[in-house]
C-alpha cells in the first residue's frame, strides 16, 4: 500500500506540474501587491476611512491564498483520494510532534478571525505591549507602539492573557493626562484652566466629552492629581495630543501665577511653627 502511494506521488512530480504552481504562487504574490498598494493609496486618498480600508485587505489576504491553495491541489496537481489521506496524515503527524507553538498561534489567529478582539487600526495592550495594530497574520499580529517600533506578537498571546482596545475600531480615542499639583492650589480654577486647554487643543475630537476631575494623591500627602480625559481626532496623535494639552495647562498656570510645585521642605516647617518666611510689612 506504501510503495502505491509514493508510485503515484512520483508520478505527480513532473516540470510542468513545477512550472504551473510556480507560475500560480507568482501570480497570487503579484495580485496581492498590487491590491496592497491600491490600499495604501486609497487610504492616502480617504484619511476618514483608514481603519475601515485597513482592515480589508487581511481579509482578502486570506481568501486568496484559500482559494488559489485549493486550486493547485485540486486543478493542477490532482492527487488521489490516497495521495491526499497519505499526505495530510503526514502532515498532521508532523504539525502535531514539531510545531505545538506553531498549531497554538495558528488556531488563534483563526479564532480571531471569527470572533475579532481588535482590528487593523486599533490602538491595544496585550502581552505587555501597547501600540497600533498594524497587521494581522493567521499566527502573529504586529503592532507599531507609540517609540515607532514594530513588534511581533504571537496569536496565541491573545488567548492567554487580556486585551484592551482603547478605540474598538474607531480613529477617535481617549487620552488620558495625569498631573501632580499641590494642594494649595485652587482646584475650580485649575479645574476651568485644564477644560480650556484640553478644548484649546487641535488635535481634540470635540464631539465627544471632556471630563476634568480631581483626586487626593494618598502616597503623597501634599500634592493633588488632576485627570484631563479628552478624546484625539486620530489614534496617531495620541502623544501629541497629551504633550499639547499639558503644554497649555502649565502655560495657563504660569499665567495665572499659580505654583506648580509644592513649597520646600523648610518653609513648610517655618509656616507650621508660625515663623513668617516673607519680607515684614
């Protein structure tokens, strides 16, 4: 049954079975460069729609290479049913013994596929990294974080542990910024200060809101934290958007005279012991 197998295997084998799948793979690779670069340039032409463009084009990825994988088996090399049970049993042996880490991620990325935790666009944290998912294979994802490094992923990462989407498909995010004041500071104004910074900003999505809140820093008795939560037109300038609206609070507060910084250690003791530390009147 064994030498029947590989009989018809050898006889498969022939240079211009070679030449046609060769030709097929070229013309596969070629077809999907091409629909890469009219991605590209249709998300160069349509800014608004990059995520939704983006997300296309891994979908037709996959399809393709489905569709022309089942046409050389089944239209250029034409196996037999025991070719087919003989090769795939091999394989399956093979898969199963050399490449469990491979099968694993694999698996996940077909998971997702069906069930997606994210998509190209999204700004997520997963496996200890934080960055855009900037493309998606059926084993890894690849991410851009925010230093402009590109990190692989494995798939099967995504089943292990959490994922947080910060904008679920959007190219609207929240940006959170986080500033330490002393409490000596009056929080209404500043309050107002880091709403007007925050709506001062060019890279703010406007639609959505903008919440300032104030909370007590318990490790650090003196000092307030403010909380600037305000959304960025574009998930690309999430870093730009919170350097801006510190930028305009601090200037607003220089401004206003208001102190960023707590008084010094030896002041603060002259004051308690009701030592005047300003010039007599």
């Amino acid at each position: 049954m064994e030498q029947d197998v590989l009989a018809q295997i050898v006889e498969l084998l022939s240079l211009t079975m070679f030449t046609r799948v060769a030709l097929a793979l070229l013309l596969t690779w070629l077809l999907l460069r091409v629909l890469l670069f009219g991605t590209h340039k249709l998300i160069d032409h349509y800014p608004r729609y990059r995520l939704q463009l983006g997300q296309l084009f891994p979908v037709l990825r996959i399809v393709i290479w489905f569709l022309v994988t089942a046409y050389i088996v089944f239209r250029i090399i034409q196996p037999p049913q025991p070719v087919i049970f003989a090769v795939l049993g091999s394989l399956g042996l093979a898969i199963g013994l050399a490449a469990q880490g491979g099968v694993r991620n694999l698996l996940a990325g077909v998971m997702m596929i069906f069930n997606p935790p994210f998509r190209v666009g999204d700004m997520v944290e997963f496996g200890g990294h934080y960055g855009e998912v900037i493309k998606l294979d059926l084993s890894v994802t690849w991410l851009r974080t925010l230093d402009d490094n590109t990190i692989m992923v494995p798939n099967s990462v995504v089943l292990e542990n959490a994922v947080s989407n910060a904008n679920s498909g959007e190219l609207s995010e929240m940006v959170v910024v986080k500033i330490d004041l002393p409490r000596s500071v009056p929080v209404q104004e500043v309050q107002s200060l880091a709403r007007q910074a925050a709506i001062a900003s060019p890279y703010t999505f406007l639609k959505k809101p903008i919440s300032v809140t104030v909370e007590l820093r318990h490790d650090y008795d003196y000092l307030l934290r403010l909380i600037i939560k305000a959304y960025v037109i574009d998930i690309r300038f999430e870093r730009l958007h919170a350097s801006d609206i510190t930028g305009r609070f601090i200037d607003a507060m220089h401004e206003r005279s208001i102190a960023l910084a707590p008084p010094p250690a030896n002041e603060g003791r002259a004051r308690q012991g009701g030592v005047a530390t300003g010039p007599a009147s």
